[in-house]
C-alpha cells in the first residue's frame, strides 16, 4: 500500500522538475577537450606534419584499425606516405594517441560519425591531417631527436652540443 | 659439468663457458652489449654486472663481469643482489648519457638490443641536465646507414668487422668521449660481410639501408623460414614482406651453415623479387585455362617436347618438369663445362672418402687446403668460416696458458699473428691469400697435379704425378706435413674452376688424409657448387644443355624452359637456333633474353611466393616456404607445370594437391632424395592443433591495410603446402627449427632473442634439425684413388687460356636486380699477366676483342701479376660475359 503512494508522489514531483532532454542535434551538448572522438593527425609549430611514421599508434591498436607507410624526404625527414584510419573499427579507446611520441594523432570531442556506407569511414592521410596543433602546443619532436633535418643540422636540436671534431685529440 | 649457484640454487653448466653464457643458457636475464656469442668478451660495456661471492659464508661479495668470469665449479654469484641491479641501471644511465631522443625514427627501434637492455635494467627516466654529444654521419654505400649519435661504445662493430670479418675500412677514431666508429673518409664499406653489422651492432648506428626505403618494423612484417638462394651454402634467412612487397632479410640462425652471419649478397640480393622486370601475368595474355590446355595439347599430341630445367629451381619444380616431359627428354640446362664437373661434386657428395663439411666444420678446422677456388666469390660464408679457422692455433695456445676461449682480447694479444695452416691453391690471387701460410698460383690442371701430388706425399700409395717441377714437389710435400700433423684438416674445392680433374684431385687429398689420419672421421672435405641448387639438379642426373641442343635438332615440337636464361648458358647462335626449332613456353620470374624469345610465358613466384627443396654443397636438402603469397595470376612453377601435366593426362586431378605430395613423388621416384621429407616438418604438422603463424603477435593494421580496397577484410589466404600459416593466430611458443623465422621473447625484441631458441648459447636451434643431409655426409669406405692426373698447362702461342672468375657482386644472376647489388658490381675487365700483355702487345685499361672460335667480346684489360703466364680471367656471368663458355683458349687481339 505504502509502495504505490510513493510511486504515486514520485511521479507526481517528476512533474514539476527541469527536463534534462538535450534537443540534439539542434542544441550541442559541451564536451571536454579530453573527449574521445574522431581522430586527426596534427601539425608541429612549424607547419609540417608532426606524425614521424612510427608505426606505435598501430601496434597500440587493440583492434588494429590504423594502417600507414613511412617515407623520408631528400633530407631523411621521416613522414608517412599513407595514413590510413578505418573509423568502422575504430573503438575510440585512445591507446593511439597514449601510444604517439610526437602528439601528432590526437582524439577530438567530435563523435558525430555516421555514414550510410562503411567506405566512407576510412579516414586517409589528407582527411586527417589538420593545420594545426590540436590539443597540445609546442611540441616539434624533431627539434628534440638528434635527426638532422632540413633547416635542422647535426648539433642544432635542444639540448644539443655541436658535433664533434673527430681529427681533434684535445682532452 | 660445473656446479655454480646462482642467488644460492645450484645449476648445471659448461666449465668452459663463462658466466653470461651459462646464466643466459639457463634461461636467465642478464644484460649486456659487448659480449656477442661468436666474437666472444672483450667486458667493454660493463652492463653484464653480477655479484660474486668467495663461498657461502660471503655475505658482501664483489661486483664483477659475468662476460668475464669463468663459471668454475663452486662460483657463487647473484643475480638479483640490489647493489648489482642498481649498478646495471647506472651502466645504463651513463650509457644513455647522449643517446639522442631518436626511437620512434631510428630503424631499430622494435627490435633494437638498447631498447630490450635499458627496459630490463630498469632505467626509466632521463636525470642528466646536461647537454648531448654529437656526431656526423658518414655515407657508407648502399647497404648500411649510418647515425652515430647513437653509438653506446661498446666496440662490437669494429670487432666484427675487423678481427671476425677482416675488413680493414672501419674503425675507431678520436679519443675519451670521442670516439667515433666509422671510416676514415665518406664511402662504400668494403667487406663483403658488412651488411651483419646491422645485427651486430646493438643500438641503430648501422641500419639496413634498403629497408630503409620501404621502412616496416619488425613487428609488422611477415617471415617465413627460408634459405639464400643466391649461391650454394645454403644460408638460412629469413625474408619479410609487408603489403605484398618484399622488405628485408634477416639472417634466421643456423649452427652448421650460416650461425650469425650471411654475406651482403645474401642480405642486400632480395630486391629483384621487388624489380620492375618481375613478370606479372601470363604473355601473351589469355585466360590462365586457355593457355594451359593449349600447352597440355601440344605434350598430349606432338610428344616430342624438350624440358630445360634449372640449378636456380627448387626439387619439386625440376622434378615436376621431368615428370611432364618424361625423364629422357628432360635436361638439366647448364652447359657441359658446367655440368661435369658439378656431375663430380654430387658423386662426392654421394659416396665421399671423408665426411663432408659444413661451415660450422670449417670453422673449428685447424688447417685448411683451398684447392681452385676463390672462396669470398664463390662460396662466401665459407670464406668466412675459413677466416674463423685460422684462429684454431691461437685457441690452442691461448688452452695451453688456461686462457679460454671466449677471453676474446686476450685470446687475439696472446696469439699476435700466430695463425694455423691455411693454404691457398688457385688461379689468381683471392682475398683469402693475406691470411694464408702458403699460396700457389697455377692453371687449372696444374692446381690439379698439386693435389694429386699432395695426396701421394701424405699417402704413398696414392697415384704419383710424373714430371713434377721440384718447387712443386717440396710444395707438396710441405702441404702434406701440414695437413697430416693437423687434429682437424680440411680440404675446400668445387665447381670454380670448372675443371674436373681438380674435384678429382681434392678427392684424393681428403682420401690420402682419411686413409693415414688417426681418425678418419675428424678429416673434413668442403665442396663449392655454382647454384643453389646445383647439387640438388646434378642428383637428379639429367642430361646436359649440349645434349637439348642436340635434341632439338632432331626435331621437337615444343620447348619448355624452366627459370633459366638460356643465352647466360650458351651463345647467342646457338641458343637462338635451339629456341627456334619449336614453340617455346619459359616459366620465370623475372624478364630476360630467354623470357623475350618465348612464345609464352607463364609467370613464375619467386622463392618468396612459393616453397621448395634445395641442396646445397655439403648435399644438405632444405626447405624454404612462401614468405607472401603470389599476386593473382603468378604461381609456383611446380603449380604451372602440375596444371599442364593434368590437362595433359599425365597426372590425375586428384595428385599433387600439396607440396608434401611432390616431395612424397620425387622420394618415391628416385632413391637419392630418399630423406628430403624430413627437411622440415610437413604440411600436416600441428602444435596443439595449431598452426605456426607468419605474423608476430604484435602484427598491426590488420583491419585498415586493405580498408581502401574493401572494408570487408577477407580472410587471410590459406596454405595447403606448409604447417605455417598467413596470419598471426596459431601456436605462440617457439616452433621447431626448420619452422622458426622470427625470433623474439618476452623482453627480447632483437636478434639477440635467438638466445631463447637455442639448446645452449651459440648451439644449435632446439627442436630438431633444420634440413636434411642426403646420405647424412658419411663417408664411404670402398672409394679408390683417382688417377686421371691431367697434362701439365703449356701456355700456346697467341692465346690465352681463360678462366672464370667469380664475383659476388654481379656473377650471380638474380641478385643483379636488385639495385644495391648492381651498385657494388665492378666493371668487367680481362685479367691477363703483365707478360702476357707485353708478349701481345696490349696494355691496361685497353679494350680488346676476345675470341673463342666463333664468338667474340670486347673487353677493357686489367693487368694481374698473380695469373699464371698464359693464364687469363673472365668475369663470369655478368652481361658482357654471359654465354661464353670458359674455361677456354681464346685469341686476344688489341684495337
Ligand atoms: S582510438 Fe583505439 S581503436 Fe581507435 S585508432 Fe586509436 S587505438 Fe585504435
Ligand atoms: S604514433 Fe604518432 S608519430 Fe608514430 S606513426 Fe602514429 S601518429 Fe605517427
Ligand atoms: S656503432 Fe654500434 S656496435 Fe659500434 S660501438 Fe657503437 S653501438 Fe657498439
Ligand atoms: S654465402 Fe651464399 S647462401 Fe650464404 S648468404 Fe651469401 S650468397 Fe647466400
Ligand atoms: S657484456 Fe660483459 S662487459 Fe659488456
């Protein structure tokens, strides 16, 4: 007996309460910078591509969804050739991103991925690189790693004493 | 057997080895860089720290090197004592002082010994503030990439290179925290071996340069056990593809054959199965059923077709063919200069007066005769076994003052230039010559009464070689005593001369020493074959190129050649006569004079689309299987030719669905090949009901790789002919031998995991042996001495009697294609004696025409002083060579 007034009541002061109903999609819900959603590939400070084709981000992969090759240019810059993310698999757990020394692959708090055919959720290199930094400034991994570069020779990374001259018998 | 303990257990261990090697052989991780399980411990690095205590009531003890210490019965030592895992950690520390932040671009990363060491130890986090050293990089030729910044000094490198390889162009230079590992200017390395650096080097300072270009980390590539096919060792390797594309080869540990170490033309040489010449599709193009019964109809109707098999074929693709066209019209494609004396190895290897070498044997020889041949270029890992041997009387020494063996530096300073008996018999100077104790230039047949002669000073009763010089007889007499007084002798001869008297010759040295040694079974002869699978075709005894040509001209309806360039074997004329006396079908791999003559060409996989048997030089079979599968429309030949033989009635539908099923045909077929089956485990083979997998467990991109073709990932191809599987589900232990390809351990990314798959460190691979020696490389009792002692060389007026010489980079066929090779081989020159040239008129760098009767060739000439008189060198097998059939008297005449 006493169950079904308090039903009763219960309902009855639901009545008089605020909707918490969002009217997606008309009205977008706020979600952290740190939410997991749609991949993108970012650039460094400088402009370039920060991913170096590692191949971490894909051996993260618990369900192996990120496929890519690595090249180099002329000056032994490495980059991928193809970047490939199959979004149908992707679970969105952010290992990739955990997994990336140069932050280049960042997860976005953009999960409005639907598409009518599977096709069109393989993501390549040129629907995920961005041209900017994402989430995390600042960091250009080849102005730490001892690669030289274009515009970057042997000796000129952070930290780094010029090379040495092998002909000197100095102490 | 010692007793040591180990954090207070007692363990069973080798008293020769010392204590890294034991603890590691026991299964334990300790680290280190600088000691390597074949150059030994120099104690360089100082990672491989332990704690030794005097005996059980020690409870301070004393940091020492496990690299360094002998475990002697009764050592005590821990492991696990703190202040020694606090004293690695730091090693490391130090040692990663200036490491740059280099890994997610550094080639090694993945499999990469610092990486494994560093984690293992602990060490996680970088403390010093301090700024980093830096370095140049050299350019060091196509094979190997250089970035020093990331050397850790543990001297590996140079020690290899140096005292294990003999290359003289690398080194150290500079000083204190200087030092560099490099050249002394920008250029190729020069040694043949430098592509193991790669492997040997435990950081990613030299990394494999043609990778490189196609980049793939270990963990993403797929393997497959295989074997080198670009000369007649045998090495086992272990090729890796990745998207459909061959991307490197690893060395794959084989005790007896290659151990640690394959030479660059077996590393760099896998680019041809990538070249653009590969032959995709069947041409002219028409359906794959059309084409077949097209072929099937001419066998079933006509009869008369001609099969050219191939050394560079596997067992079951020649046998397939043989079975086709039924064994009197099937030919085994080498000309008969080639094919007597290759005829000659396979009858040693048949029935041999001593057991045969493998390379591993030559290694541990204490004195060694090379009789004709130019090892470094036609047999190079055995030239690098033959490096090895001459270090057996230092060991010897270095066991008289209780030094052992593994005490490499004081092994080396001990013994200076002490150096056991090697001698060198060939035509011209080789490269071994630097390390030989006696060298003896002559022609071919006059090599050949040198061993006759020396035969008969070790055994009176061998044959007497009448008019010898008297340099020649105290020569033989010298090489007599030297290889009688040894423990383990060895003699080393083959098809590089291609003359057969001298395989005679050999023979009736490694008689005399079987028939007066003390023990028989420890005198060891080593034999050289041109093609990987030389020996393997030679045991089939078919008939000879000559006898095709001559076939043909007596009428044939078609011709089916096998992976064989014809106009390599043979002149232009006559292979054009022999291709257009019927229609042609050429199965091959790659296009070729031959391939653009055919009528029909059916693309044929490489060996890293498909499987098959070799034989190699010590008549060793070995299996290697399909490390990809083919692309639509190319198959194994053994496959193509299966296919004709059903459509044509020769084989019902049902026969020859797996690999097994050939193998089961050719043992049944013919009783020499009696034990190919157990060269590796067949198809059926299972661990726990599971297959082995191709791919590691890390395998990565399994659902994107194909994602832009189908999003449907379609299951992986399957592989009826081998116990390995496409894919990286399946049996996760390590495999048995002849099915391991990669090899990797919790902890253990690099090469070094090797470690994990061996019965002892260094020792063979667990489970089983990998391949099968035909006949097991017994020796037989009831062989005779030869007495077919040839003619002495007399040198004839206006002519040259030219010999081949071999080179690793450009003799051989295949490896040509691959652009690293093709860079590192020489122009070809004729190398005529000073004399030789002054008597004709001629002088070097000058180009003059060669003529063998009605061929001829214009080459530059390159002056060799170590040729005898009226003795010259072709290169052979490179374009401007091919088909000239040497050795021969040829007429040099100056433009
Ligand atoms: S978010 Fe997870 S599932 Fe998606 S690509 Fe990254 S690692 Fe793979
Ligand atoms: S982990 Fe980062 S740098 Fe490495 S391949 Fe992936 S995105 Fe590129
Ligand atoms: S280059 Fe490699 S092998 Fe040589 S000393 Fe440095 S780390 Fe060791
Ligand atoms: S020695 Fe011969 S079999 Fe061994 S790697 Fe070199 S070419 Fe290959
Ligand atoms: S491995 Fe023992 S000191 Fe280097």
């Amino acid at each position: 007996m006493f169950s079904i007034f308090r039903t009763l009541w219960q309902v009855a002061a639901h009545m008089f309460q605020r909707p918490i109903t969002v009217q997606y999609p008309d009205e977008k819900p706020y979600l952290a910078p740190r939410y997991r959603g749609r991949i993108i590939l970012s650039r460094d400070p400088d402009g370039e591509e920060r991913c170096v084709a590692c191949y971490l981000c894909a051996v993260a992969c618990p369900v192996d969804c990120i496929s890519l090759q690595a090249t180099q240019d002329e000056y032994g810059r490495r980059y991928p050739e193809f970047f490939r993310i199959n979004f149908s698999r992707c679970i969105y757990c952010g290992y990739c991103e955990d997994a990336c020394p140069t932050y280049a692959i960042q997860l976005t708090p953009d999960m409005e991925m639907s598409e009518y055919r599977r096709e069109n959720m393989v993501y390549e290199k040129e629907h995920l690189l961005i041209s900017g930094e994402g989430k995390y400034h600042g960091y250009n991994f080849y102005r730490v790693a001892g690669l030289s570069i274009r515009g970057k020779d042997k000796g000129e990374a952070i930290n780094e004493d010029p090379p040495v001259d092998i002909h000197s018998l100095l102490p | 057997m010692a007793t040591i303990y180990i954090d207070n257990k007692p363990y069973e261990v080798n008293p020769d080895d010392n204590l890294l090697q034991a603890c590691l052989s026991l299964g334990f991780n300790i680290p280190y860089f600088c000691w390597h399980p074949a150059m030994g411990s120099v104690g360089a690095c100082r990672q491989c720290a332990v704690k030794q205590f005097k005996d059980e009531n020690d409870t301070k003890g004393k940091i020492i090197m496990a690299c360094m210490t002998p475990a002697a019965d009764g050592t005590r030592i821990s492991i696990d004592d703190p202040e020694a895992k606090t004293f690695r950690a730091s090693v490391i520390e130090w040692l990663m002082l200036n490491h740059p932040h280099d890994c997610p671009v550094c080639d090694e990363g993945g499999e990469c010994h610092l990486q494994d060491m560093t984690v293992m130890t602990g060490h996680a986090y970088r403390r010093t503030r301090f700024r980093k050293r830096t370095y140049r990089n050299q350019d060091l030729g196509p094979f190997i990439n250089h970035e020093m910044n990331r050397c850790i000094q543990c001297y590996r490198c140079v020690r290899y290179y140096r005292d294990y390889a003999g290359g003289r162009d690398l080194n150290v230079f500079s000083v204190h925290d200087h030092v560099y590992f490099g050249r002394a200017h920008d250029g190729t390395l020069e040694n043949e071996f430098s592509g193991n650096l790669v492997e040997v080097c435990p950081t990613g300072v030299f990394t494999d340069k043609t990778l490189a270009r196609h980049y793939t980390r270990k963990w993403d590539l797929q393997d497959a056990p295989s074997i080198c096919i670009h000369c007649g060792v045998g090495c086992n390797t272990s090729p890796r593809a990745r998207y459909g594309m061959l991307r490197r080869i690893v060395n794959r540990f084989h005790f007896d054959i290659n151990g640690y170490f394959l030479c660059d033309r077996g590393r760099f040489g896998y680019e041809f199965v990538n070249s653009e010449r590969r032959i995709g599709s069947i041409r002219p193009s028409v359906p794959q059923r059309q084409v077949i019964e097209d072929i099937a109809s001419v066998i079933k109707n006509g009869r008369k077709v001609i099969g050219i098999g191939s050394p560079r074929a596997s067992l079951e693709a020649n046998f397939a063919l043989r079975m086709l066209v039924g064994a009197d019209r099937f030919f085994s494609g080498v000309r008969a200069e080639e094919s007597l004396p290759v005829a000659k190895v396979a009858e040693l290897l048949r029935r041999s007066p001593c057991p045969i070498a493998s390379v591993h044997d030559i290694e541990v020889s204490d004195a060694v005769l090379v009789l004709g041949e130019d090892l470094i270029n036609t047999a190079p890992r055995l030239a690098l076994a033959v490096r090895q041997s001459v270090r057996r009387k230092s060991m010897e020494t270095a066991a008289r003052m209780n030094i052992p063996a593994w005490h490499d530096y004081a092994v080396r300073t001990l013994a200076q230039d002490e150096r056991s008996p090697l001698v060198i018999a060939t035509p011209y100077e080789t490269a071994l010559d630097e390390i030989a104790s006696e060298s003896y230039r002559g022609a071919p047949e006059d090599l050949a009464r040198l061993g006759y002669a020396i035969a008969c000073a070790i055994d009176p009763q061998a044959p007497r070689v009448e008019g010898l010089g008297r340099e020649e007889a105290e020569l033989a007499e010298r090489i007599a005593g030297i290889l009688k007084g040894a423990n383990r002798p060895a003699v080393i001869f083959g098809t590089g001369c291609r003359n057969a008297a001298l395989i005679e010759a050999g023979a009736n040295v490694a008689l005399a020493l079987a028939r007066t040694h003390p023990d028989p079974e420890r005198v060891r002869l080593a034999l050289t074959v041109p093609e990987c699978n030389s020996a393997g075709l030679a045991l089939m005894e078919a008939k000879d190129l000559d006898a095709a040509f001559e076939a043909a001209r007596s009428g044939a309806d078609a011709i089916i050649v096998l992976e064989n360039d014809l106009y390599r074997r043979s002149a232009v004329q006559q292979v054009d006569e022999f291709l257009r006396a019927a229609r042609t079908v050429v199965l091959d791999s790659l296009e070729n004079e031959t391939t653009a003559k055919a009528e029909t060409i059916l693309p044929a996989g490489t060996f890293a689309e498909s499987e098959g048997t070799l034989v190699n030089s010590e008549g060793r079979a070995q299996r290697y299987f399909k490390v990809m599968p083919p692309r639509q429309g190319v198959l194994e030949s053994w496959r193509w030719l299966r296919e004709i033989a059903i459509a044509a009635g020769r084989l019902n539908e049902d026969s020859w669905r797996s690999l097994d099923a050939v193998i089961a045909a050719i043992e049944a077929e013919l009783p020499q090949f009696q034990e190919i089956s157990k060269a590796a485990p067949a198809a059926s083979f299972r661990i726990a009901g599971q297959k082995i997998p191709r791919q590691l467990h890390r395998y990565s991109g399994r659902t994107a790789m194909m994602a832009d073709i189908t999003v449907h990932e379609p299951a992986p191809p399957r592989d009826p002919d081998s116990a390995l599987a496409f894919s990286m589900e399946g049996y996760q232990g390590p495999p048995p031998a002849g099915l391991a390809s990669f090899f990797w351990a919790p902890g253990w990314n690099s090469y070094q995991a090797v470690n994990k798959y061996q019965s002892e460190i260094g020792g063979p691979l667990r489970g089983g042996p990998a391949g099968s020696r035909l006949g097991e490389g017994k020796r037989t009792d009831d062989i005779s001495y030869s007495s077919r002692i040839p003619e002495p060389f007399r040198s004839r007026d206006g002519k040259v009697f030219v010999v081949p010489a071999f080179r690793i980079f450009g003799s051989e066929e295949l490896s040509m294609h691959a652009p690293g090779i093709a860079a590192r081989a020489e122009k070809p020159f004729l190398e005529v004696n000073p004399s030789d040239a002054e008597k004709l008129g001629i002088s070097a760098e000058q180009e003059v025409a060669l003529t063998f009767g009605a061929v001829s060739r214009s080459l530059a000439i390159r002056m060799n002083p170590s040729l005898p008189p009226g003795v010259a060198a072709l290169p052979a097998g490179l374009p401007e060579s091919a088909g000239i059939p040497v050795p021969a008297w040829a007429r040099i005449t100056g433009r």
